[in-house]
C-alpha cells in the first residue's frame, strides 16, 4: 500500500531585520517572533522490524533538519540584504559580538522562506519531499510557499 502522509512540525524562533529601501517602518531595523511550519510529505515506513515503523519522518529527525538549517542560524540574529547600505551597520554590530547574517535578498518573509526551503530541501533523505512551509512573521501575517507552485 503506497499511501502519502503529510507531516508538520512547528519552529519558534527570533529574528531581526531592516528593509533597505522601503517606504514603511519596516525600513527601520526591528524584530519578529517567527513560527515556521514544516510539511514534509511521504509514504509511512511498513516494516515491523524497523525501529521508524509506521513513520514518514521521525519528528525528532526532522526536528534536527531545520533547527540545523534555520532555528539555530536565525534565532537572535539580526538580517540584512548584503548589498544594501545597511553592511555598515552590520560590521558595527558584528564587531559588538551580535550575531548578524548577510543575505543575497531582500530579508522579507517570502524571500526567506525560498532560502529555508532550499536549505530543508537539500537535508531531508530521498524518499521524503518538502510539501510546504508557512512563516508567520506576526499574528496576523505569513508567506507560505508550496512544492506544487516551483
């Protein structure tokens, strides 16, 4: 029986960002508490002497994927677009011990979740895909991006 199942696991992290350019308050440097939903879809594993029976993905191994690729890169750390003005401030910051990234994109909601879906793509193992993810950026915002959509 070869039955698809999706699963999800739900990330919390903090982060900061400035958007160069902009024309709101976003332009100024600020903060979001992210929840980043992960889908992975598969087929559950059918044998009774496998340790993983009746698993798509251990959550745990999952868990590790993108706390790896995204929790533990992006949590307290302040995100800029590496070729905006904003490069000053970040050699400032990093040279005060923060904890900053630089980016080949504009840090918004959708253009991080395009980075986070192809770091979790290129992690997970063969017979697993990455259905989807959400970010919310705040209680009442988030990107979503979907594998049937690329």
């Amino acid at each position: 029986m070869n039955r698809k199942i999706r699963i999800t696991k739900k990330f919390d992290f903090e982060t900061g960002h400035a958007l160069h350019g902009y024309d709101g308050k976003c332009r100024n440097v600020h903060g979001h508490s992210y929840k980043l939903y992960v889908t992975v879809i598969g087929t559950p594993i059918q044998d009774p002497n496998h340790v993983k029976n009746g698993m798509v993905i251990d959550f745990t191994d999952l868990k590790e994927i993108v706390k790896s690729e995204v929790e533990d890169v992006f949590d307290h750390a302040t995100v800029f677009n590496k070729n905006t003005p904003h490069v000053e401030l970040a050699k400032e910051l990093q040279d005060r011990g923060h904890n900053v990234i630089l980016v080949d994109y504009q840090p918004t909601s959708e253009m991080m979740i395009l980075d986070f879906a192809e770091k979790i793509k290129n992690r997970l193992p063969n017979h697993i895909q990455l259905h989807s993810l959400k970010l919310q950026e705040t209680s009442s915002s988030f990107a979503e991006w979907y594998a049937s959509d690329q």
